[in-house]
C-alpha cells in the first residue's frame, strides 16, 4: 500500500501565487460557536455536560480525526473494513471542519505545497499567530494557478462520501438532538459548540505550531517549510502533533515514533489490529527511499546521518505489536 499522490501541476506559481478571501460559511461556522462557547456555555455548566464534551472529543478526534479523516482516508496507511472506514470518517465529520474530500483536497494542496521551493503563507502558517488564526479559521486560499487533483474513484464516485461531502454541517446539527433529549441545553452547549470550537481552534493552533518551532530530529531537503513535533500536545492530539515525524514519513501509521512519543491513535490501531479487525499496516521502514530526507539529530545526541542508506530505522522506531 503507498501514498497516493493526487495533486499535479506544472506551473512553478500553483504553490504561491494566490489570494486570500473571507469564507463566510467557515467563518460563520466557527464564530458562531465561538460565541455560544463565551456568553452562553457557562451559564450550562454541568458535570455531565463536560463529560459529553471530553467523551465525544476523545471519540471524534482519535476514531475521527486521526484514524478516520487523516492516517485512513488520506493517507491508507493501513487497512479495515469498508464499514469501519465509514463510520471513523462520519466520526471525522463530526469534528467539524469540512466533509470528507474537503479535508482530502485541504490537507493534500497544503502538504504538497510544502514540499515545494516556495509556498503561499496560508499554506505555511507563514503569518503571526493572530493573521494566521483569522486566515486559517476565517478564510480560504484563492490560487491563481490552482494545481489538478487526481483524487481516486472509490473515494470520488462513493455515494456515502458523496452524501456526508454535501451535508457534512448538518451531521453536528442531527448530533445536537439526542444530546438535547438525553441531557438538554448544558449537554449540547458543551457536546456541540464548545467541542467544536476546542476541536477546530485546537487543530489550528498546533498546525502553526508545528510549522513554526518545536523539537525537529528530520528535515526536508528543498521544502519550503519543515515540520515540528510539539511534545506538550502530543497525547491530547491523539498523536497528531508529531508533526516532524508525519513531515518524513508522511505515509505512516505510527506518528510517535519514540517511546517517549505518545500516539493514542496508534495505541489504538494497534489494537484492533491484534484483534484482527484492520491490517497491512504502513510504518516507516516500508516507505520508499526518501533521498532529500536527513535526520539531524538521531535520538537528540548522534551526529548527521542521511536516510536510509546510513541509518538503521530499528534505532528509531518502537516496537509495539
């Protein structure tokens, strides 16, 4: 199984030359529950209102986020049943920042414009942390060159990718009624909005971190931005803030590649695959050679190798299954 590469162009500008514009559904989106989060979520306060709140982040971000949107549907970084794969991505929809090939198409254009010599400041988080907030949350990249997606059939032509794509927000709107009947306004307050706008805001502000410092043991020879791994947010990220490890083997299912790298959603994975229920699981030994890879810091304290031809992968990775 390997990394299918879906965006194609020949223009030297695609990755650039571009225009940001406010978004109003996106903006209007999170705002909005912004302001449920600040003027009316405390006066819903509850115990079991935040238990919703922390059990349905958990559940959508690591099932969701993680393994559904981000390490299966983008990446297929390992296999499972065409139900499981359904039912992490409705999981990933519920985080609530776009269906299913929105975030392919999000993700995918921003990964392959890092990789390039020079890439637009949206797609870097080049800016301060308050433009880039008010971009990233707010707004979208207009490029002039937009570069082709080649996204493939069983994604594209799927009628339940197809049905969520087109009705991705009102899934959080149908959540919010057996939330109301179970445990009325405190736990959609908390399970709706304040998830949201903690699920959505959160993603952004680790994604600027890790573009902008952090631990770094790889680097990217010729990309125009380098990944960090940000330890303080690795565990609550579900594993996603190893952002430095995910730069040099983007097609891993294994994100903390240290055993002092929590990663949830491997712990997980890891899991159903001693069940037996997913398997063919991609760790980095079986990528392709990456030529323009280089460790800069081998377990914080060796001197400058490059990867593979003069570095042993086993040194690195930890073994788990």
């Amino acid at each position: 199984m390997k990394n299918t590469q879906r965006v194609h162009s020949d223009n030297v500008e695609s990755a650039w030359n571009g225009e940001v514009v406010w978004s109003p559904v996106k903006s209007i989106w999170f705002l909005s529950n912004l302001l449920i989060l600040l003027f009316i979520a405390p006066f819903y306060f509850s115990l079991s209102g935040v238990f919703v709140f922390v059990l349905l982040t958990g559940i959508t971000l690591c099932f969701g986020h993680s393994l559904g949107m981000h390490r299966l549907l983008i990446h297929r970084s390992y296999e499972c049943p065409l139900w499981m794969e359904y039912l992490f991505v409705y999981l990933g929809v519920l985080v609530g920042m776009a269906g299913p090939i929105g975030m392919l198409k999000q993700h995918d254009l921003r990964d392959w414009a890092q990789r390039q010599v020079k890439c637009h400041d949206y797609l870097l988080h080049g800016s301060n942390l308050l433009r880039d907030g008010w971009w990233q949350l707010n707004c979208d990249l207009n490029l002039k060159y937009p570069p082709e997606f080649k996204i493939e059939a069983r994604i594209i032509e799927s009628r339940f990718y197809q049905f969520i794509e087109s009705t991705w927000l009102l899934h959080s709107v149908i959540l919010a009624l057996p939330l109301y009947f179970f445990g009325g306004i405190s736990w959609v307050v908390w399970g709706i909005s304040v998830r949201l706008v903690v699920s959505i805001g959160g993603h952004w502000l680790i994604g600027y971190f890790a573009h902008n410092k952090g631990e770094r043991t790889w680097s990217v020879e010729g990309a125009a931005v380098q990944g960090h791994n940000i330890r303080i947010a690795g565990f609550l990220s579900m594993g996603e803030a190893w952002h430095n490890n995910h730069h040099a083997f983007p097609g891993s299912a294994m994100l903390g590649l240290h055993s002092d790298e929590p990663d949830p959603g491997w712990w997980v994975l890891n899991a159903l695959h001693n069940l037996g229920i997913v398997k063919n699981i991609v760790l980095p030994e079986q990528l392709p050679t990456r030529k323009e890879l280089v460790v800069e810091t081998a377990n914080f304290d060796r001197k400058v190798k490059r990867v593979p031809e003069q570095c042993d992968m086993t040194n690195f990775i930890k073994r788990t299954r």
